[in-house]
C-alpha cells in the first residue's frame, strides 16, 4: 500500500512539474495557458494527498473554474504573436541574475525556517474552543469566528480590486467574433439551460455543508461566479438586466463586508470585543455572513470576468 | 446480494479502467481533430460513467449513488455539447476533416500519412 | 482489497492523464489542446472517484462534482471567447488554424 | 510525505521565480505568479501536518490566500489588455 502511495505522490510531483515548466517556458501562449490550467487540476489532487479537502474545492472552484475563465478571455483579447512587455536592456541582466538569486535564497531560507516551525502547530487549542465557536467544521470556524478578521479584508481586497478593474472604463472594445455563426452552437443556449439549476443547487448544497463539513462560501461563491460568467457567454442579458439596477448591484457586491462589519460592531456592543459573538446568536449570524459573503464573492467574480464596468 | 453487487461493481470499474485506455490510444494515434473528439468524448466518457456506475453499486446508501451518477451526468452535458461546439468552430474556421480519399487537408496533422 | 485495487486503478489513470500533457505538447491547433485539458479533468474527476473510496472521505465526492460542473464552462469560453477574430484581419483565420 | 511535498513546493518556487525573472511576456508573468503563489501555499499546507492532527489555521490562510491571488490575476490581467489596446491604438494612428 505504501509503495502504491509512493508511486502515486511520485507521478503527481512529476507531472507538476512538467506541467509548470511548460506553462512558464513554452513557446506558445496558448498553450502555456491550458497547461496552467491543467496544473491547477492537478494541484487539486495534491491538497487531496495532503488532508486538506477544503482547499481542494476552493481550488478546483477558483483556481481550475474562475481563473481558467479568466485566462482565457485574456488571451483572445491579446493579439497572437506579439508579446506585450518590456526587453530587459543589457544592463539590466546582471541585475535580473542578482535579484533572481537572491530570491531563491529567500526561498530557501523561508523553507528551511518553515520547516523547523515548533511542529505541534494550533490543532489542539482549535479542538478546544470549537464548542464555543458555533459550528461544528475546523475549517469554518476559524474562517469565520476565530480569525474573522483575516476574512474581512480578503473581501475588502477583492472589493478593491473590482474598483481597480472598474476605474478602467467600460468592458473591452470591439467585440469578438466566433468562427461559426450564432445558429451553428445550438449547444450554448442548452448548455446554460441544462446546466443552471445545478449552479444553484451546488452552491447551496456547499453552503448547507460548510457548518458541519468541508464546504462553505468560498467554493459556494465561486461555483455561482462561475455560473454568471456562464450566463454572460452564452448571452442569456442577466447584465443587461443589471444594468437597470445599478444600485442594486452595488449594494450587493458590497453586501458581503457590509454584513460582516455589521456582525462584527454587534459583537463589539454585545460582549465587548470586536468580531466576538454570544454562542447563542453564532450559528446564525456565521450562516448569515456565509451567504452574503458567498453572493459578493459570485458577483464580483463576474465583475472580474467583464474587464470594465458595464453600464457606463 | 451485496457480495454479487460488489464484484459487479468491481468489474465495472475495470471495464471503465480499460476504456480509458482506449481512449488514450486515440488520443494519441487519431489523425485530426474530429476524429481525436470521438476517442474522447466516446471512450473517456463510457469509461468515466463504468466507473461512476461500479461506485454507485457499491455505494453506502442511495444519496451517494446518486451523487455519482450526477457527476457522470454533468460530465455527460458538459463533454457532449463541448464537442458539437468545438467541432463546428474547427469547421466554421476551416479545418477540414481528413477523408480517405483525398490529401489529407492542411495543417490537421503533422504526421506523415499512413496508407 | 478493495483499497489495493482502487489505489492500483487511480494510479493508472494519472499515468494515462500523461497522455493529455504530451497531446498539449504536440497541438497542432488549439482544440486539440483544449480537448487534451478536457481528456485530463476527466481523469481527475475518475482519480478523485477512486481516492474517495480509498482514503474514505467523503468530501472528495464533491470536488469531483465541481470539476464536472465546471468543465463546460472553460469549454463554453473557449469556444466563443479565445478561439475567435478580434479583428478582420486576413491572416487571423489563417493564423488561429495553426495555433 | 510531508518533507516530500515540502521539496517539491521548493522546486516549484524556483521554476516560478526564473520564469518571473526571465520573461518579457506580461501574460507569463502572471502566470508565473500564480504558480508561485500556489508553491507557497503547498509548503504552508505541508507545515500544516504536525504531529497531533491538522492545524485548520494554515489551512484557512490558504483558503483567503486563493481568494487573493484570483483577484490579483484578474486585476493585473486587466491592465495587461488596456496596455495591449493603448499600444494598438498609438501604433495605427501615425
């Protein structure tokens, strides 16, 4: 069994690693593209091998779902030859091998230093206070209770990175033209109609799962984000639709950090302590901030995926 | 019962095993685009569905089996609309599909022709 | 047993995933690439099947359900968002046959 | 398995930084980042397993980190398309 382990963790690593060499030294940008995203399924596998079930979702949502989406819209905005970048001038060489050196002592460094952290790491003291944090799943818990803080500002910076997005103007210029015509992919239209009631239904399926199991609003607000760019290739006008609630869609692609500030101050004037909830009230407050958290990260996700913001 | 149902569900499995195999082979042996959609959405998608379907024998209880023929379902969705899709863009972008009596056309293959 | 077998029957489907990576290698255009991601997250979806049964989480299930849901969309994307004309060129048409 | 994982998170980080360093290609740089950014988070998950269990912590700060870096690879992927466009744009009108 342990040679059968071995040999697998062996061909993962292997395969890792051709893939990411590809995707970063290949020639082609297409294909350093699908090679990413097939290292990106990969590394799905390899948080498997390691115990980590949440992070494997959250990947294969974000990493092998959005970010693949995202990339490859990229890439059919950029033009085919030309590489869009600075030359390194003959001077700036010996600096790159420096600055490239020093980083892989860095590397090193904080590899060896990682590797004789003091190894009992925080399990025991999560185990103990978990009966206090008002869900039943680790992972959850800390997520949302026991370092709540770290949660807010991921939000705050992917808010910030919306406005960024945003503050370019309206989404991008000439529309693209697919090779065949509209009436030759009856498959798109199907697609989206075969395919959303299950991007309603697993996002809330994960939602319900996450208090007590690997789950939660990560992977919940990816999979609906990825759902909506769904929509929005196949045309099916939810932005169009949007686009008449202005408000409304800012109101709750805010709704997530909203909710969470606001939790976060009645902790404060309830027990004293900032991000601190009465037992009582946690679990539902916890599944409140999950879905609000779960339709900003959906929305924004979309917001991502149209490179502007629409409407202007 | 549930012995003969386990060793059913072993054998599906393996069945799936090999047709992924099969699929492979044409994946890597296949001389053009339309023909390398076949092995895969064919032979990898049957080979997927055994093994879904030997799981689903040996499951626990009913919402697990069900959980497995979902997956296989939605692959089923996703990989045979993706196909029609794919094969009508490589079309519309004239990509020719290789015939036996004709040259094979431009840049499907880079392998020589094998008679 | 069923452990060994499973185990045996994962590893051999990573190894055949391998046949996807030289696919992407080879192209030569870019739906055999995509297709050749495609060939790979099917793997991966039968891999996790499998490691489910032999490590006995459940969770692992689910995973396998995202990466089946969201298959179609890199497809969807790909067909109308990557593999297109920005412009009228001439040569785009040529130029995307190829790559 | 955990000094296995930890060695490779290490070559991924190297091959992550030459690739940053050496490439002129924007679009290859992001993605450079992001296979940085997922070798850091397997060498955080590999110091995860310690000896009484799993520690959650590092586990969600892999979580959050994902969730950072797709927001920073749709913020730098939409700049790199407004610097293609603004180029385009300078080089047809003469």
């Amino acid at each position: 069994m342990s040679v059968l382990a071995w040999g697998f963790d062996m061909l993962l690593a292997a395969g890792l690693l051709w893939l990411a060499w590809q995707a970063l030294f290949t020639q082609r940008r297409f294909s350093a593209v699908v090679n990413f995203m097939a290292f990106y399924l990969l590394m799905a596998l390899v948080w498997v091998r390691l115990d980590a079930p949440d992070i494997a979702l959250a990947e294969a949502a974000i990493g092998a779902g959005v970010t693949g989406a995202l990339l490859l819209t990229a890439l059919g905005r950029l033009p085919a030859g030309t590489s869009v970048g600075a030359d390194p001038r003959r001077w700036q060489r010996p600096l790159q091998h420096l600055a490239m050196a020093g980083a892989g002592m860095g590397v090193i460094w904080l590899a060896w230093s990682a590797y004789h952290l003091p190894r009992p790491g925080l399990a025991g003291e999560v185990t103990a206070t978990l009966d206090a944090t008002g869900v039943s799943h680790a992972v959850t818990a800390v997520l949302l209770n026991l370092r709540a803080f770290d949660t807010l500002l991921e939000i705050v910076i992917m808010l910030a990175a919306v406005v960024l997005v945003w503050s370019l103007g309206p989404p991008l210029g000439p529309p693209l033209r697919a090779f065949a015509p509209a009436t030759a992919l009856p498959g798109l239209p199907a697609l989206s109609h075969l395919l959303h009631p299950f991007f309603v239904l697993v996002p809330v399926y994960l939602l319900w799962r996450g208090t007590h199991a690997p789950g939660g609003a990560f992977p919940a607000g990816a999979v609906m984000g990825a759902g909506g760019v769904l929509l929005l290739l196949t045309e099916a006008r939810p932005w169009e639709y949007l686009r008449h609630h202005r408000l409304l869609l800012h109101v709750l692609l805010a709704a997530g950090m909203a909710l969470f500030l606001v939790v976060a101050l009645g902790g404060m004037l309830l027990t004293g302590t900032f991000f601190a909830f009465p037992l009582f009230l946690a679990p539902t407050l916890i599944m409140a901030v999950e879905i609000a958290t779960a339709l900003s990260i959906a929305l924004m996700l979309m917001a991502f995926y149209l490179y502007g913001e629409p409407g202007q | 019962m549930t012995e003969a149902l386990h060793w059913l569900g072993y054998a599906f499995v393996a069945a799936g095993i090999l047709f992924f195999l099969a699929g492979s082979l044409g994946l890597l042996r296949f001389p053009d685009v339309f023909t390398r959609l076949h092995a895969l959405t064919k032979a990898d998608n049957l080979g997927l569905g055994l093994i879904c379907l030997g799981l689903a024998l040996q499951a626990s209880g009913p919402a697990e089996a069900v959980k497995y023929l979902l997956i296989w379902l939605l692959m089923l969705v996703a990989s045979g609309i993706g196909a029609t899709l794919i094969a009508s863009t490589a079309l519309a972008c004239g990509l020719a599909p290789r015939q036996a009596d004709r040259p094979p056309s431009t840049s499907t293959s880079q392998r020589p022709t094998e008679q | 047993m069923t452990t060994f077998l499973y185990a045996a029957g994962a590893i051999l489907l990573l190894a055949n995933a391998g046949v996807g990576a030289w696919r992407i290698l080879r192209g030569p255009t870019s739906a055999d690439r995509m297709l050749a991601a495609e060939m790979i997250t099917t793997s991966a979806i039968a891999v996790l099947l499998l490691l489910s049964i032999v490590s006995g989480q459940s969770a692992l299930v689910d995973v396998a359900l995202l990466f089946a849901l969201l298959a179609a969309v890199a497809m969807a994307n790909f067909v109308t968002r990557t593999w297109t004309l920005l412009r009228d060129d001439k040569d785009a048409r040529e130029e995307a046959r190829h790559d | 398995m955990s000094q296995f994982y930890a060695v490779l998170a290490a070559l991924l980080c190297g091959m992550a930084l030459i690739g940053l360093f050496q490439t002129e290609d924007l679009l290859r740089r992001i993605l450079a980042l992001n296979v940085l950014a997922s070798a850091v988070f397997l060498l955080l998950v590999t110091v995860a397993r310690s000896a009484e269990g799993i520690d959650p912590v590092p586990h969600v700060m892999v979580l959050t980190g994902i969730v950072v870096a797709v927001s920073t690879t749709a913020a730098a992927l939409a700049l790199v398309i407004r610097a293609n466009e603004a180029r385009r744009r300078h080089e047809d009108e003469p």
